[in-house]
C-alpha cells in the first residue's frame, strides 16, 4: 500500500473538498490523461487509471469516510467496503461512455457491449462471522463454513453429459446475442439483446450432466480460515480473493466477502479507536483518594484517584484503546468517568458518624452552597433532619 498516493492528492483537492469540487477535479484530469488523447503513453494512461480509481471512492460517502479513517487499508485485504468500482461506468458519467468503441471498449472491457462468451469474472458471494469485541481489537482467525461451487468433475464444468459436448447455438451463430433492426422516426435502428435459446452462452446443451444437471458446477460447503485485522469495526468486511463463483468461460472467480459483526462489550464501549467505560467508586475513595485497577482490553490498569474527584470525572489512559487499521503501533486512548456511589442503606451508626461530619463542614458547604451542582453524599440525611 505505501506506493499508493493520498486520493486527494491525486485529484488535487483538499479533504474538506465538497462533491461537486470532486467532480470537477476528476473530470479535468479525466479529459487530459484519457489515453485516447495520449496514445501509447503508458504514463498518461496510468494516471488515468489512478484518477479514476480516486474519484470511485472520494464521490462515495460511504468509501470516503472509510478512506478518511483508515486510509488504503480500509479496501485492501481487510476492513470492509473495498474500493471495487466500474471504471465504465465513470466514464460513461462524463463522456456518455458504453460501448462508443475505441480506447473505451478495449481498456475498460466493451463496456455494455462486450462480448458475452469472453471470459467472465464470477460474481461475488456474501456472508459474515461473529467475533468478540477483544477480537476486534487486537485481531483473529476464523474458520467459516460457506458454501462453495466447483467444476464438475463428471462433465469438466462443460454440463454435458459425458460423451456429449455442448453444440453451438443456431440461433446466434455462438454469439450469445442477436441483432434485429426496427424502423423509426430516425431510420433503421439496430438492436441487440441477450439470445433468448441459449441466455447468452451460445451454447446449447441437448444432453445435460447428471450430476450438475447442465450448470457445470457442483455446490458444496467448505471451512475457509480468514485473517481478521486488529482494529477492524463492527460492520466492516474481509474479503477473500477468489473465493467467490466460478467464473465463466476460463474468466477468474469472484471474492468472498466476510463482513465482521462485533458482540456487544459489558463494560467497554467503541468510538473509532477510542474506548470509553464507567467504573464507580466510594465516597472515601473520591474524598480521600486510592488507588484503584480500571479494567482494559489490556488487562487491569493501576490508577491513583486524586483526593477530593468528583462524580462524572473523567481520564485518559493514553494509548489503551483501538489499534489502527493503518498502522499497528498506533492506539486509540482509553476515556473513563467515574461514578461516585452514594451507599442507599445506612446503619444508625453510620447515620451518627456522618451527621457528625456535616457538622465539621463550613458552614457554605453545610448549607449546600459549596457542593457539587449534583448533589452531595449527605443530601438524603439533611432532608431527614
């Protein structure tokens, strides 16, 4: 990743930059580098691609506030919402794109048009794993059972049944499509549409396999470990290269896509990298000070409470919350307030020695003028005076 530039350098605007100054940005860059404007220029044609590549994540809300917390490597073998994006289809926004032929049709695949018996990239497939909120943070492996196609070994993925071989299509001559023609206001108009004999293969299987019954594939369900990354959120994806569908006509397989769902912490709660919890403590412990162990995801942290702490005070164990996505030395911190717990049973005794307390107190702070805007720990007892 660290030969990859910040995206909002590549397009030269600043991160507070708005869309439509995305946009504008892109389509600049767009318009001078198209390699169709700079044929052969190998250069020329990489920055096209990186500019495209930029705009695809920076003009989605949702890529770029990803991009923004964890940089590249919120879309690369990890952290969910992977920078997948139709670079077709960008163009097409600016440049009315999709299937004009030219640089267009050869760098980004034909567009709409391309032809539907080429290699085929398989589709992406889809589910997720439970993990614990100390998993999240520091990182895990996971076996997950998913289910999995395959060529048949019967009929090698062809579907046909052994000693027969799909025939092509007569209908489209193998094309997987058809042309017709039509006359309007604006002369003859020629069509193409998926051939409805063979849905676009161009082959026609007569005699299908008996045991994938003419797919070619055979489902079954498989145990794949996955690396799951410190610091990952709940929500976000892992995603698996080439573990998705089969591809078609020797095109690659599809990924698999992992998305993360975190168990709910009982004390810790998460805020990026930030960590946050509530631990209580004793009048004395606030009044006179202690030291107490504050439970982290790193174990138990020894902290010395200042005397006189008041209630809904709150600290930073610096460095004691989220790794980074990006960088794994870096830390989130670790924010917890302290409660002070006002005892709801008192023994008459008790009751004494505390009224006597009251009366040692100036007598501003007796009469509640110097206490906390909240209430002291004696408020109950003054009413009952």
């Amino acid at each position: 990743m660290a030969d990859k530039r910040d995206y909002y350098e590549v397009l030269g605007v600043g991160k507070q930059a708005s869309e439509s100054e995305i946009k504008s940005a892109y389509r600049k860059l767009a318009k001078k580098y198209h390699p169709d404007a700079n044929p052969g220029d190998k250069e020329a044609e990489a920055k096209f691609k990186e500019a495209s590549e930029a705009y695809a994540v920076l003009s989605d809300s949702e890529k770029r506030s990803k991009y923004d917390q964890f940089g590249h490597a919120a879309f690369e073998g990890g952290a969910g919402g992977a920078a997948d994006f139709d670079m077709g289809d960008i163009f097409a926004e600016f440049f009315g794109g999709g299937g004009g032929g030219g640089f267009f049709d050869s760098f980004f695949g034909g567009g709409r048009s391309a032809n539907r018996n080429g290699p085929m990239r398989g589709a992406d497939v889809a589910t997720s794993v439970n993990i614990s909120f100390e998993e999240a943070c520091f990182g895990t492996k996971k076996t997950i059972n998913v289910v999995v196609k395959d060529p048949c070994k019967t009929c090698g993925g062809n579907g046909a049944k052994p000693g027969t071989s799909p025939e092509t299509c007569t209908k489209c001559n193998g094309r997987g499509q058809i042309t017709f023609t039509q006359q309007s206001i604006f002369g003859t108009v020629s069509n193409v549409q998926t051939c409805p004999d063979c849905r676009g293969t161009g082959k026609i299987i007569k005699e299908k396999c008996p045991d994938c019954h003419g797919t070619g594939f055979i489902a079954s369900r498989k145990n794949l470990e996955i690396d799951i990354p410190a610091g990952i959120d709940n929500g976000q994806s892992v995603r698996l290269r080439e573990k998705g569908e089969p591809g078609k006509n020797g095109g690659p397989r599809g990924d698999l896509l992992v998305q993360v769902r975190v168990n709910r912490h009982p004390i810790f709660k998460r805020q990026g990298m930030d960590i946050y919890s509530t631990v209580p403590i004793s009048f004395t412990q606030a009044a006179l000070g202690a030291e107490i162990n504050i439970k982290t995801i790193d174990g138990d942290e020894k902290y010395t409470i200042k005397a006189g702490t008041q209630t809904d005070t709150r600290v930073n164990l610096r460095s004691k919350g989220v790794p980074s996505l990006r960088n794994k030395q870096i830390r989130g911190n670790h924010y917890v307030t302290f409660v002070v717990q006002t005892p709801a049973k008192l023994s008459q005794e008790q009751k004494d020695i505390l009224m006597q307390f009251d009366k040692t107190l100036p007598a501003n702070m007796a009469a509640g003028e110097g206490a906390p805007k909240k209430g002291g720990i004696f408020s109950k007892n003054k009413k009952k005076r």
